[in-house]
C-alpha cells in the first residue's frame, strides 16, 4: 500500500498569518509534475515558488540549438485519453501547437516482407469497442490469420482483467501473453510494437498491473482513447517558454539555476528551503524531483521506508537524429518491425529546417545501447533506414547525433508498485509528485501532470483551500 493511500495528515497545517497574507508554497522541480503543482497551487490563491536547477523548465521533456536547428531530447507523444495531459496543454494556452490525430492511424513497416507486402496499418473505425479495431486487426498483414484471433482472444481476456487486483503487480507481461497463446511475433508485431514505446520495456520485464492498465486504457476503453496526439512545435516552446508565460501570469515566482541544498521542519508546521544564498519559508512543500533526488531531500521519518525510492529502477531511451539533403519520407511517422529502429518521426517543421529532411528515431528500452559510440550507431542505422525508407537510398546525410536519456523513466517492473509512493508523506506539509510516483500510469507526460495534481491536491487541503475548479475538470473528462 502506498503512502497516498492512508490519512497521513490530520491535521490543518500550520496556522494561518496573522496579518492574511496568503500561504507560501515551494515547489522543488520545474518539470511537468512540479509546473503543474505550481500552477494548481497558485489558482487556488496560494503563493507559489517554483524552484529548478536547470536553467530551463520542461524536465526530461525539452528543446536545445543545434546547428540553426531546435531540437527535441527526444520524441513525446500522448493519446486522447491522456486527460491530465490534455488539460495542461489548455492551462498553458498550447493545445493547438500539439494536436490530436482525428482518428487513430500508425503505418507499421515491416523489413523483412518483400515490397509489396511490408506496409500495414493499425487504425480504428468510428465502431464501439472493441469493434473500433476488428477490420485493422483482420487486414494486418504483419500476423498470420491464427495469430489475429488469438491476439483478439488474448484482448478480451486482457479487458476482464481488475487493476485494482495487486497481484497484477506481481507478474510480468510477457509471461502472460504466452499463457494466453500470443507467439513470438504477435508479441514483436503488436503488443511490444505499444508496449515498449509507452512502457519503456519489452513485455517480458514490464507489471502486467501496469502494461494491463495501458492496453486497457488506450485500446479497450474508448473508440478514441488511442488517438496520437504530439508537439508540431518544439517541446520547449510548450513545456517552458508557454509554461513560464502561465507560471507568471499566476503570480508564481519561477527560479532557474536554482537547486535545493536542503529542507528543515520546524515545530510550528512550517518549513525552511535552503538554496545557495538564501532561506525560504514556506508552509508547504512539493518535491517533484526523479526519485533518487527526492530521496536525498527527504527529512527523517517523512517515509516508512525511504530507501523503496532507491529501489525503483530507471531505464533508457535512446534518440538517433538524421539530417538528410532531401525529403525522403512522406508520413509525419511510422513504427518497424524486423529492425532495430523502433518509431520513426519526421521532425523538419518543428526544429525550422528550411530544405531536406529531418528525421527523429525514438528508441525505447535502449540499454543495450544507450553508451553505443556515435560512430557505430551510425553505421547500425543508416543502413537500416534504407532499408525501411527508399527514399533514403539516393539521398545525403548532412547530420547525424544521438541524444541519450539514461534515466529517462522509471523501470516498469514487475513489484514496482509497491514502492511507488503517494503524494502524501508523514512529514506534515511535505509532498511528492513525479511520474514515479503512484499515479497508476507508466512514466508518461500524463503521470507526471496527475501527479503534480494529486500532490497539489493534498496540499491545499492541509492548507484548508478550496480546489480549482477547473483543474479537477480531466477527472470528469477520463
């Protein structure tokens, strides 16, 4: 049972200034978690400081120059029913710089068919589920006609199952899907094909609880839940330059280059942030740092056991980016099979590249090759872009960079539920956000935003203020 889910508060916080100013809350991280804490807190009329030790706001999920280019760390994408999501795009007035597919289309390329058979496409028709993907699920080319029903088989067990059930937690995918008569290539052609790039793991080393809450809610929910939604624009003109315009606008005061040395409870329900050169005071605090910085801020006694944080583990993403000469692909992006890239996106627009193309390679569960040489993923990947894209064949490659994430999420593994915490700590006035915490969801854009809610959530009513309104609006919405 997480922290989140007992009373760990009963009491009002600490009493209220004499002369009314408002509370005074810290938030220590400006990724999504922490920026949404920051601005529910300051909607809520609670004075707010946002500190990060970046010099920008975004996280893991973030813009830099290159070259005359703006490029993304790597490739972000979100469904429909990411609600959370959603909602904060709307909060920071950038909704219309990151839309929605009008309905769910991802070509799937295969390397190994022959020419004429290497294209299929997974789509949803306008049809109440699961029917929404049966005429996608009977053309796909890439499973044979025995292999497409046992995966509709498998579907349907996978919706009866309960996510509130622990004992999901506990075992793995992958073993799953096998007990349920999925072959090696419906694991490699379907459900890792969803699996890895929202997981960040192959399904034999992910929770069923967590990969059965993603198939569940993206595939078996709603027609539209899995709609692919992501930034034609670079992710730092969202998530830190329209963030910063909403923090201001709210009255949050926004610090970078700032870093937390070290939090002090005092006796009267109050706390004390140190940064260098100075003190600040606060009545609350929001720590939506990664998992491991939290752990070293953590106060005495604020966890039962403080050293689970350390147990949940970290996995990789590897991004590969090409420059070519000349437009090569046409799709805005498409998914491989019988290779190693993984998710290929074309990110010309967005970075304002004037002439060529240029391409972005998302690489999921990448440990085998997160510290791979430059040179020798360039010659592993090169060819194989040839291979998935003709076009690619008779054209120049002007640039080719990695960008590496070693700890870009938390490991989906089976047992991490249990030492996922809540928002709520022991310490009074002290609370947790991060995608690492126990939202239910993997380490998403959605869970980090639900959990810069539920952190806020918790605190304003220690704090004995009334909730947004507005911001509770995705729970009705999911």
């Amino acid at each position: 049972m997480s922290d989140g889910a007992r009373p760990a508060e009963a009491h009002s916080g600490p009493p209220a200034p004499a002369d009314g100013t408002p509370r005074h809350a810290v938030v220590v991280g400006g990724g999504l978690a922490g920026t949404t804490a920051a601005l529910a807190l300051a909607d809520a009329g609670v004075r707010v400081t946002l500190l990060e030790g970046r010099p920008r706001l975004g996280g893991l999920a973030f813009s830099f120059q290159r070259d005359g280019l703006t490029v993304d760390n790597g490739q972000h994408v979100y469904l429909r029913c990411c609600t959370a999501y959603r909602w904060f795009l709307d909060r920071i007035e950038g909704a219309a710089l990151a839309p929605l597919q009008n309905r769910l289309d991802v070509p799937v390329v295969d390397a190994d068919k022959p020419e004429g058979r290497r294209l299929g496409r997974l789509r949803r028709d306008p049809l109440p589920v699961p029917l929404h993907l049966g005429r996608s699920l009977a053309a796909y080319p890439h499973l044979s006609l025995a292999e497409r029903a046992a995966v509709g088989r498998a579907a349907l067990a996978l919706k009866g199952l309960d996510l509130a059930d622990p004992a999901l937690d506990t075992q793995d995918f992958g073993g799953w899907l096998a007990r349920h008569g999925q072959s090696a290539r419906a694991v490699e052609a379907l459900w890792d094909l969803v699996g890895v790039a929202t997981l960040n793991a192959v399904a034999g080393d992910a929770s069923l609880a967590l990969a059965a809450m993603v198939f569940k809610t993206g595939l078996l929910s709603d027609p539209g839940a899995a709609d692919i939604g992501w930034a034609h624009v670079p992710l730092g003109e969202l998530h830190d330059r329209l963030a910063r315009k909403a923090l201001d606008s709210a009255g949050v005061r926004t610090e970078v280059r700032t870093r937390v040395t070290s939090l002090t409870h005092h006796g009267n329900g109050g706390w004390s942030v140190q940064v260098p050169g100075e003190t600040l005071d606060a009545d609350a605090v929001v720590l939506a740092v990664p998992q491991r910085e939290a752990h070293a801020l953590l106060p005495s006694g604020a966890l039962d056991d403080p050293g689970r944080l350390l147990r949940i583990g970290t996995a990789p993403i590897l991004n590969v980016h090409v420059v070519y000469d000349r437009q090569v692909l046409a799709r805005p992006f498409f998914a491989a099979l019988g290779s190693p890239v993984q998710w290929v996106f074309d990110r010309t627009a967005a970075s304002g590249l004037g002439d060529g193309q240029y391409l972005a390679l998302s690489q999921s569960a990448a440990q085998d090759e997160i510290d791979t040489p430059v040179a020798d993923l360039r010659e592993r990947y090169l060819p194989e872009l040839e291979r998935l894209i003709p076009g690619t064949r008779t054209a120049r490659v002007r640039d080719f960079f990695v960008t590496r994430e070693r700890t870009a999420t938390f490991a989906p593994a089976p047992g991490v539920g249990r030492l996922r915490p809540g928002a709520r700590t022991k310490a009074p006035g002290l609370y947790l956000a991060g995608a690492w915490t126990a939202t239910g969801w993997p380490a998403t854009m959605e869970s980090a935003v639900r959990s810069g809610v539920s952190a806020a959530d918790a605190a304003l009513g220690a704090l004995g203020r009334p909730r947004p309104r507005h911001l509770f609006a995705f729970e009705e919405a999911a």
